[in-house]
C-alpha cells in the first residue's frame, strides 16, 4: 500500500488529485441544504495536479462564492482542506473536512433564521 492511498487520483489524468467519495459525500450534503435554502444554484469540480476544487455558484456566469480545496501538499502544514471566500480569503483550514466545512454550516443557519 502506498502512502498516498488516501489521495485518489483521476484514472488516465496524469496524477490529479481528486475528491474521494466519502469527501463528495460530506460536501455535497451541505450543498444540498444551501440549495434548499436558496443560497447556492450551482457547483463545479474541477481536478488539477496540485488541488481538487468544489467551487459553489450562486448564479452559473459568476464567479464561484466558496471553494472548496484539498491540497495533499499541505496535509502535514496547515491542513488538507480550505475553504475560500470569492475574494480569495481563506476562511478556514485543517485537516478534519467537516470541522472546515463548519464555517459555510454557520452561514446555512443565518440563512434560515433571516
């Protein structure tokens, strides 16, 4: 077994890196209930050789709002996980994808008290 087991790479991609399923899993159930509460419309994904992105849309033609970054690289430093802001802050990183996720969860419930 090798060390990067844990890292999926894109088969036939030239080693991207990639979003396993159980990580799909965690981000798209969050985007669910933003979309349910109107905020998100749309996502994309997108697999590069250093980064896997899940970028959040509110409209389709506009820049994404969040991105979503697993960057291997960095799982030993800061984290493996990002979440950034449209205007390129990071709003949070670690190495626990839901504990980073937590920042877009507390948006979720400002949402729905509004």
């Amino acid at each position: 077994m090798n060390t990067f087991s844990s890292f999926p790479q894109v088969p036939g991609s030239g080693d991207k890196v990639a979003f396993h399923r159980t990580e799909l899993n965690v981000i798209l159930s969050l985007y669910g209930r933003m979309v349910a509460a109107g905020e998100w419309r749309d996502y994309g994904i997108s697999s590069l050789r250093d980064v896997a992105v899940f970028s959040v849309f509110r409209r389709t033609a506009e820049n994404p709002l969040y991105r979503i970054e697993k960057r291997p690289k960095l799982r030993n430093k800061q984290g493996l996980y990002a979440v950034i802001g449209m205007d390129g802050q990071v709003l949070r990183r670690g190495h626990d994808l839901k504990a980073v996720l937590r920042v877009l969860e507390r948006k979720l419930i400002r949402a729905v008290d509004d």
